[in-house]
C-alpha cells in the first residue's frame, strides 16, 4: 500500500469509529403516494395542506437509524426540516411554530433551525409512522439521538405528530 492509501483508509476507519450512531443518508426508497392531509403549513394568510406525497416526492429523502426515546426504533426515513421550510418559502420567517395533534406546540428561531439537522420522519422501517404511535411526522435531531436516549440533552424540541407548521 502507499502512504496515501494508508493515510486514506485511515481516515476512512477513524471515521466510522467517530461517526455519530444517527447520521442521516439520502435513501433509495421510493416516495410515498399516500395522499390524505397530514400537515397544514400556515404562512400569513395562506394555508397549504400536504399530504405524505407531496412530502417525499418533492424533497431528497433521508435515512437514519436510531432508537427514539418514547421507544419507536428502526430506520427513520424523512425529509430535511429545513428543506422542507425552504421548499414553502418558510425559510424567510423570522421562527416557525410547529404544533402537536395533542396541542404540544415549540417554536424554533432561524438560528435554531440553522444550527442543527433536523428530520422530519414520514417512516419506519419503510412504513408510514401510525397516529397512534407518534406519527405520522415525527421531528428528531439524529446527531442527538444517543444522548436524548440517555437523557443527556434537551428534547422537549422533539415534537411528534406534528400537524401544523406556521411562519411568523
Ligand atoms: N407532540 C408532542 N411532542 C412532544 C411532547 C408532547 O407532549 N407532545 N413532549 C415534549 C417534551 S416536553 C419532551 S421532554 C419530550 C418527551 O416528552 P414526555 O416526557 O412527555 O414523554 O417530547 C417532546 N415532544
Ligand atoms: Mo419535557
């Protein structure tokens, strides 16, 4: 082997080695065509209802393979909350509220939604995430995953069944 192999797969195995447990990939599922509502984004006035469809087909999707601390473990396929806030022109907004089907509701400020990946989870393990089982969107920070789990950081941002999505 030269020296610069040997330095490549070097690096390549202090890498895997220092890789965060949840990192998000782009995934070769194929998009959902299950259209029924399941998000409404609100910006100023106008109102747009999405369905799992309109997510997946429009946005690069992502996998990531985490156990979530409410329990739900597998392979999370999503989109990029920020792709999908950009794809709605809700990247302009100063924060965006995102609310629960129970009523949770956070904010999140453009720097918040800068500084950190965040996935919107339409799946496990392939299929749609249940209602009754904090689906069917899911918002995760995979990069924390470990320590969520292990209650080393804060998730009261790790909104599930998400239903409405607001500029303001
Ligand atoms: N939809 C929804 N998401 C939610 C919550 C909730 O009540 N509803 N609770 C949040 C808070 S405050 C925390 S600490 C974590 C864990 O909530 P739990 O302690 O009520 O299980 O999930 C977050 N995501
Ligand atoms: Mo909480």
């Amino acid at each position: 082997m030269t020296g610069t192999w040997r330095w490549l797969l070097a690096a390549m195995v202090a890498w895997t080695i220092a890789a965060p447990a949840a990192e998000m990939t782009p995934s070769e599922r194929e998009p959902s065509d299950a259209d029924e509502p399941v998000v409404t984004l609100v910006q100023g006035g106008d109102e747009t209802t999405l369905s799992l469809a309109d997510i997946e087909q429009s946005l690069t999707l992502f996998d990531t393979e985490l156990e979530h601390f409410e329990g739900p473990s597998g392979t999370f396929t999503g989109v990029r909350l920020r792709d999908l806030l950009a794809e709605h022109g809700l990247d302009e907004a100063r924060r965006v509220r995102l609310t629960g089907s129970d009523g949770y509701t956070i904010f999140l400020d453009r720097e918040e939604i800068e500084a950190k990946e965040r996935l919107l989870a339409t799946r496990l393990d392939g299929e749609p995430i249940p209602a009754d089982a904090f689906g069917p969107l899911m918002l995760m920070v995979p990069a924390e995953a470990d320590a969520a789990l292990a209650g080393e950081t804060s998730v009261t941002k790790w909104i599930w069944a998400v239903t409405t999505i607001s500029g303001s």
